[in-house]
C-alpha cells in the first residue's frame, strides 16, 4: 500500500517529506478504524504513486476483483478449436516456463524484501522435490544472525538430531512439497505425498485400493448406460448378535414397564387404531393394504414380483426364528445361572451338614455323660456321685460343649441331679457356728448354673435360672429356721454369717432375709427395750446392722429417740451415763434429729446446772461447770454459746465489776481472768459472742485502772492491764487473720470444684445459683453478724444461714423457712 498520504515528495529531488496536515484518510481511519482497507492493486505495486485510480471509491469485493459493468454491449471472446493433449501439456510446459521471465520484468526496487532474499525459488531444486534435505544445512541461517532460536531450544532441553515434544514425536526434516503436474484439482493427477511423507505416516492401504473406491462412489451418481437391474442387497445377522439384541432389549424392558399399560392412538394411517401398550407398536407389521392399486403411469414400470402377503409371511417365520433364539439363549442363561446358584447351595447345605452332625456327636456325648449321671444316682450304686464329681462333670459341659450346655434346660437338669446331692451336703449344717460351711462350693455352682442374662437383683422368675431356684428351695429353708430361733441382741453370730454369704446369694434373696426375717425381729426387740432397766446398751445389738442394713433402720430410730427422752426426764449433769448412751447415736442420727433432740432434753438440764453455779474468786467450787463443758462435743457451738451468754456471763461480769471496786490486787485479777479464759475451748473462744464477752471484761478492767476514784492505786497495774488488752487483742487479729486465709484457701478450692463441676457446694451456693435464676440480688451485710452468723440480704429480706436452714428476720425473732418460701417472699 502506497505511503503517498503520509509523506510528501520534492518535485525536484524526489526527496520524501513528512506532511503533518490532517488528511481525509486521516478523518475515516479515525471515525471508522475497523474499515475495509483498500487494496493494492497491480499497478499500484509497480506504478505506486504515478497508477491511474478511479475517481469514485469502488467498494472492495470478498474476491479482489471489481464488479462487473453488465450495462456495456457484450463482447464475445473466440474459444479457438480445441487442441490435442500433446499440444496442450506443451503449452502448459511453454507457460510455466514463461512465469519466471515475467517476474524478472519487475523492477526490483517494488519487489518486497521477502521475494529478494529468498531468490529464484525453482520448484525443480533438487533440496525439496523427493529427497531428504541434510539435517547439517538446516538453520543454516543462523550464521547470519545471533542464533537466539537454536539457544531457546537448547535452555528448554531440545537435542540437536531428534525431533520436538516430551518424547521426541516431531519431524526431525521440514515439510517437503512436491510439483503438481497440471493444473487440475487435488488428487486429480494420482497420489501427491512425498517420500518423506510416507516415512512419517505410513499408509496401509494401497493406491489402487484407494482408486477402486473412488471409481466405485463415483459411479453412484451416473445413470446406469445399460438399464440393467441392480442386484439385490442381502443383510445377514449372526446367532450371536441376535442373543446381544435380547439382552439389550430384556434390559431396557425393566423399567419401561409402568408404561406397558399406557393407551396409544395411532392416527398414522389411513384409519385411527388404538393400542394398549407401546411395545403393540414395535411388533405391528406391515400387513398388505387392502385398497385398489393406483393405475401405472407412463414414466412408472410394472413390478415384475409383488407379493405382499409371501413377504409378510416370510417376514413373520424370520421374527419367530429370532424370537425363538432369543428365548432359547435366555433359556440356557438361566439354566446357567440356575447350575451356579444350586453349586453354592450345595456348598452351603454340605457346611450346614458338617455342622448338624458335628452337634448330634456332641449331643450324644453330652446325652451319655448325663446318663452316666443318673445311673451313679441310684441307690445301690457301688459308686455313688458326689457333690464335687458332679461339678466337675458340669464344668466339662460348659467347657467343651458350651452351645449344647446353654441350650439344654439346665433348671431340669440341676433339679435330677444337683438338688438331691445339695440336700445331703447341707443336712447337718448350723449357720452360726459354721458360718462359711458350703460359701465355696456354692460359689462354684453360682458360676455354672446362674443365667447371664438374668440380673440377679431382677425378677424372680425361678423358672429360667436354676441357680436361684436351687438357693430359694434348699439353702433358704435352713436359714429361715436359725433366723426363727436366733435371740436379736445376740448379732454377732447372725451378722457375721450374713456378712460371709452376702457376695453368694443373690440380692433379692438377701433383701428379702433382712425386710422379712430380721427387721421384725429387730422392730420388736426394741419395743421391749427399756433404757432404764435393761443393762445391754442398745447401740451394741443395733449399730452392728448398719452395713448391712442401712436406710431400713430409719423406722427404728424415732421410738429410741422417745425411749431415751423419757429417761432423760429426771436426769442430772452430774450422771456421766447419759453422754456414754447417747454418744454412738450422734453420727447414727441425722443432724437435724440429733440437734432437735440435744436442744429438747439436754441444754435445759445443763442451763439449769450453769444457774446453780456460784462465782467466788477466793473459793471457786468448778464441778458444775465441768458437767455443762464436758457435752461440748455433744452440743452445738451456737447452743453452748447460748447457755453461758444467758447463764454464766452475766454473773460472772457483776463478781468482777464488784471485785474491782474493792481497791483489788490486779494481778490476782489478770491470773483469774486468764484462768477462766483456759477453761474453754478455741472453737468457743472464736465465737463471736465469746469474744465480746471477754473484750467487755477487758474493758472493765481498763475503765478501772484508768479512772481517779479511790486513793490508793497498785503500782504497774495499768500498765499490766493495758499489756493484758493489747496481748488478747493481737490474739484475736491473728486468729482471725488465719481464719480468713483458711476460708480464702476453702474459697479457691471450691472455686476450682465448681469449675469443673456446676453443682452446688454448699448451701450458700445453693442459695446463689437460685438467687442468679430469679434475679434477685444476695449480697452479705457488711459489719452485721447474729449469734456469729453473718447476715445476708436476698431481695429485700434479711437473713443468716445456720447448719443448711435459713433464717428470716420476723418481727421479734427470726424464724427458719424453706429455700422456696423464700424466692415467693423475695418477689
């Protein structure tokens, strides 16, 4: 394309110049850049800028060429006669000769840079026609430039003499080209591939095979010259494609079979016809049409043979024949498949077999060993069967024939054979004195005879599990008769013999000795029982039970508690054998019981002997207040609290404030003082109460020392008791210093418990988890204590937590309520 638009030229030198004024070329390749572009024609490329053009742009044509102008007078070419072929291959040699005289008249200076660097290209070099070029000569091109081509290759694993790709597959020789002979279409002068070619890609087939073919489709299309017939074309199936088509069609037959009732109207014909399945379709046949035959035209030949009805009947005998092959192939598959499946069911009726006689031998060997049971089992035998033989014959049965053994009915069994020889072993036998007699034998036959799959604290079902069965109806009746005879404040024997069986009988049996055999007996040796006169404690025939018997005593323990309160009527502090009675029942007795219990018989009787007590400092008489100290373990804190703030304080407050308006010897008071301190426990000496107690007389002893009545002061008084206050209170702060680590210590420890587990500590956390689900504010009272108890608020409502029972502030006293009445007075 000429650059004529773009560059200007110098009218005398010829000296292109660029002209940078906007053309019109410009304005359409701006507006439309996807234009068709113009292309160069002949003159343009040897003429260039000095070609003729047409004024009016013609639109360019897909072919290059210029639309024809059907409007000029038609003009007639002469054809000239046709010559021979000679003639014509010689001028098409004469033309193909005179191709390159016609390109040596162009100039060279309009022959692109291709056409010159690449020469006179001669189709008949002898390089490309035939032969293999030398692989050395290739690229040699490269000695002209850098040669960046052949070192890409070689980065990226190429060898020089293989061909390209992962496993070499690629021509090592460029394409070949071979000559066309004429000017005819592709394959019109014969096969056209070089010897290169058919190195490469190799052919089978030969180029007369090719030719037969070509020359065979070819007469498809002409008309035959002779108007011969055709020769009639025969298809052919073979048996074993027909057993292919039945199996196809037996496979797609499943699941069209919700269709095989489906109503089908066929308007396809001449007459409407109705079927009732779509497989009615698949097997219609061409039956003969019944209508007039249309008459023949005049281009229409006669048929020479028509006969319908002989083809529709050859037609039917040919679908009976594959429909008989079909149905005889899936006949003899079945067959097979029948032959497969009886072999495995011989094979498995030949195991069930083996197995069914493997368990009739075992059977009749078990069958003999019972035998041999029963006639050693006769009287007169010479050699009798005993109780360990005959555990040894059970242990051979559930050892070597275990399924025969757990299918048989060993309750028959045991009852021929094991009960008889149970009786005698058991016959002369005394629970209490020989209270393991038979522990070990029957322990053996525990595991022979009990059933698995029977719990034994289940049902009783004596039925099914002849070990319980053989325990019920012989071992229980001998116990039922010592139990009858046996005396319930001597429970030594009894325990112990119950304690040796208790892991051999089964739970029932034993529950049902303790509930029916031994709780009456007990129920009504303590109706009998009378704490005044009897000698024998009563703790020493009941506590012994406990392990055993546990909750069933709970109904014994409310007539002793009567029993012991009405003894306790007339009792004295002075009388130690109250504290020795009631002490093992502390523990025996619930908290609740036991408090109720000490606060009704025990602390009115020990405030009265605290009333009786008389303060002397010059002669203290100690024994009351002995008696009233020694139930300290007995009683709660709170109550011993209770009965000295009530009874002893108060007097013993007034005999110091009176000693000490005497003009006294405060050293005789400091000893008196910390004598009477010793006298009581630290767990009474943290009571709170207790505290302040002291601290008052502490006080009292200041005020006097410090005060200016009187004349005569005792030297180093003050100071002693000023050296006495400070040395109680820093007791005090370090006890309670310690307190406070250990209940920070209690504190972190439950913390981390209930961390890892959400329940409730104690009480008090009870109370909080319930205060958190209402959502009602707890919170201590900071500063206020009741009785050492410290005060909580919950909601709007004060109370103190006393042994797991909460307390309300009522109007005059506080009053205990339940953790539910509680949350309802809260809202």
């Amino acid at each position: 394309m000429s650059m004529s638009h773009l560059y200007g030229t110098d009218g005398a030198d010829g000296v292109e110049m660029e002209n940078f004024e906007v053309s019109d070329w410009d304005l359409q390749n701006e507006f439309n850049p996807h234009r068709q572009r113009h292309r160069q024609t002949k003159e343009e490329a040897i003429y260039g800028v000095w070609a003729e053009r047409d004024s009016d742009e013609e639109r360019p044509s897909f072919g290059g060429k210029r639309s024809r102008d059907y409007s000029a007078p038609v003009s007639f070419v002469s054809a000239g006669l046709r010559k021979a072929a000679a003639e014509e291959q010689s001028d098409e040699d004469s033309d193909e000769d005179e191709k390159p005289g016609k390109q040596e008249e162009i100039p060279k200076e309009f022959v692109p840079k291709k056409l010159k660097t690449g020469g006179n290209f001669k189709p008949s070099q002898k390089g490309f026609v035939g032969g293999t070029k030398s692989f050395m000569d290739f690229g040699s091109w490269e000695r002209h430039t850098k040669g960046i081509g052949q070192k890409l290759l070689q980065k990226m694993g190429y060898v020089p003499g293989r061909g390209l790709g992962k496993n070499a597959q690629g021509i090592i020789n460029p394409i070949e080209a071979k000559q066309r002979k004429g000017k005819g279409a592709v394959g019109a002068y014969g096969s056209e591939r070089t010897t290169q070619s058919l190195q490469d890609f190799p052919v089978v087939d030969s180029e007369e095979e090719a030719e037969e073919e070509f020359q065979k489709e070819l007469s498809q299309w002409r008309k035959d010259p002779n108007g011969g017939k055709k020769k009639p074309k025969y298809s052919y199936k073979t048996v074993e494609e027909l057993k292919a088509k039945g199996r196809i069609n037996k496979q797609l037959a499943a699941p069209q079979k919700e269709l095989s009732q489906v109503k089908v109207i066929d308007m396809t014909g001449r007459e409407q016809k109705v079927y009732y399945s779509y497989s009615q379709i698949s097997h219609k046949h061409n039956i003969p049409d019944d209508s007039p035959q249309q008459p023949l035209g005049k281009d229409s030949k006669p048929q020479g043979f028509a006969l319908p009805e002989l083809e529709h009947n050859l037609q039917l005998l040919i679908d009976i024949t594959e429909q008989e092959i079909i149905q005889n192939d899936r006949q003899l598959q079945y067959e097979r498949d029948m032959v497969v499946n009886l072999s495995h069911e011989i094979q498995k009726m030949s195991e069930v077999l083996s197995h069914e006689e493997k368990a009739i031998s075992n059977l009749s060997k078990v069958l003999d060993m019972v035998e041999e049971c029963e006639r050693r089992m006769q009287p007169g035998c010479e050699n009798p069967l005993t109780l360990d033989e005959c555990a040894k014959i059970f242990e051979t049965l559930q050892d070597k024939y275990y399924e025969e053994y757990r299918m048989s009915d060993r309750v028959d069994l045991a009852v021929a054979i094991v009960y008889p020889l149970m009786k005698d072993y058991f016959k002369n036998w005394d629970p209490l004195k020989d209270c393991s007699y038979g522990t070990e034998i029957i322990a053996k036959w525990k595991s022979l005879l009990e059933n698995d799959q029977l719990l034994s604290h289940s049902g009783q079902d004596l039925s099914t599990d002849a070990f319980h069965r053989l325990m019920w109806e012989i071992w229980m009746p001998y116990v039922r008769n010592i139990v009858a005879r046996w005396q319930p404040r001597n429970c030594g024997s009894m325990v112990d013999f119950l304690d040796s069986w208790v892991n051999v009988v089964p739970v029932w049996i034993l529950d049902n000795i303790l509930d029916q055999l031994i709780f009456p007996k007990l129920q009504k040796e303590v109706e009998s029982w009378n704490p005044l006169t009897d000698t024998v404690p009563i703790h020493s025939w009941i506590h012994p039970w406990l392990p055993l018997m546990q909750a069933r005593l709970e109904p014994l323990y409310s007539p002793i508690r009567n029993k012991l309160a009405n003894a306790l009527q007339k009792w004295h502090p002075s009388d130690s054998s109250a504290k020795l009675i009631l002490q093992p029942w502390k523990d025996v007795f619930t908290p609740g019981s036991w408090e109720a219990f000490m606060v009704k018989n025990i602390v009115p009787k020990l405030g009265m002997c605290l009333n009786e007590l008389i303060i002397n400092p010059h002669q203290q008489h100690m024994d009351a207040f002995y008696w009233v100290i020694d139930w300290e373990g007995m009683i709660s804190v709170s109550s011993l609290v209770g009965l000295l703030e009530k009874h002893f304080f108060p007097k013993w407050l007034q005999v110091l404030c009176s000693w000490l308006s005497n003009s006294p010897n405060y050293e005789e008071i400091t000893k008196w003082y910390l004598g009477w301190k010793s006298m009581f426990s630290d767990q009474v000496l943290a009571h709170p109460s207790i505290k302040d107690k002291f601290n008052e007389a502490l006080d009292i002893m200041n005020r006097a020392v410090s005060s200016s009545v009187g004349g005569y002061m005792q030297p180093g008084a003050r100071e002693n008791i000023a050296y006495l206050t400070h040395t109680e209170r820093r007791k005090d702060f370090q006890y309670e210093a310690m307190q406070e680590r250990r209940e920070a210590e209690n504190m972190a420890q439950r913390g981390i418990g209930v961390a890892a587990s959400s329940v409730p500590m104690n009480f008090k956390d009870l109370i909080q988890t319930k205060a958190e689900e209402h959502n009602i504010v707890f919170m201590p009272v900071i500063g206020k204590r009741h009785e050492g108890k410290q005060l909580y608020t919950f909601g709007r409502i004060v109370i103190y937590i006393d042994r797991g029972v909460v307390f309300v502030q009522g109007e005059k006293t506080w009053v205990p309520t339940s953790l539910q009445s509680l949350i309802d007075m809260a809202k």
